[in-house]
C-alpha cells in the first residue's frame, strides 16, 4: 500500500485519445449533432413507447458526445493565436456547448438543427486553421 502510494502518478493528463496524437476533426461532433437530429425527427414520427423511450437515451448519450467533441477541440486544438484571428471563438465554443446541452434535454427538432448548425460554424473555423490542414481527418470537399 505504502509503495503504491509512493509510485502513483504526482499528475494526470487527459487528451481525446490520451495520447496527444496530434488527430483532431469536428467531423466526430457533427456525426453525433446529426444523430441527435435525425433521432428527434424519428421520435416524433413514432407512436411506440418503448422506441421513443430508446430513442431519448440514446440521444442524451449523443448530445453528451457532441459536448466531449467540442470541448477536445476548443481546449486541445485551439490556441491563443486562433483567438486573434477569431475573436468570437470563445463565444462560438459557449454557445455550442450550451446548445448541445439544450439538445441532451429535448426533443424538439429545432433544439436538435441549431445544434447541428453551431458544430457546423466551429467546424468552418477549424477548416480555416492552416494547423487544421495537418490535423483534420475529412476535410470539405
């Protein structure tokens, strides 16, 4: 016990992949933003409680993804000097956390696109980093 506590790690590092790898793309937070979308849309065209039921689990856990994503991107991936060259960044990155949390409390199509809309302005910030052409995995086309 005595020499567990001594050789324990002092400091704790988290990274999306918890190794620093350098791979970052905002196409994971749109992935899990349209499912949250596509999952609202197919919730109200249901009349089935044990599928509407499933359908709000798995979209919290989805809303919840999009909220990880996010945060890897604006406090992994950004710097100070993209701060410079995108003064509201800040502002983006709060408005799109807030609304992924919107998005994990409704059911509501309208909660769900805006949702999809926010990742879609960070993912056109990304793309617009010169870091983004070394780190994206799919870029526009």
């Amino acid at each position: 016990m005595f020499l567990e506590r001594i050789l324990a790690p002092r400091h704790e590092a988290h990274a999306h992949c918890d190794l620093f790898c350098g791979v970052y793309d905002p196409a994971q937070a749109m992935v899990e933003a349209m499912s949250c979308l596509k999952i609202a849309e197919k919730y109200h065209a249901s009349d089935d409680p044990v599928f509407r039921d499933r359908a709000i689990f798995i979209k919290e856990e989805r809303a919840e993804l999009v909220k990880h994503h996010l945060m890897v991107l604006w406090v992994d991936f950004f710097k100070p000097h993209h701060l410079e060259q995108f003064p509201d960044l800040h502002d983006l990155f709060w408005r799109a956390m807030k609304a992924a949390g919107e998005a994990k409390k409704s059911m509501d199509v309208e909660v769900q696109q805006r949702l999809v809309d926010l990742v879609e302005e960070v993912s056109n910030v990304f793309w617009q980093t010169a870091e983004s052409q070394n780190a994206g995995v799919y870029p526009p086309s």
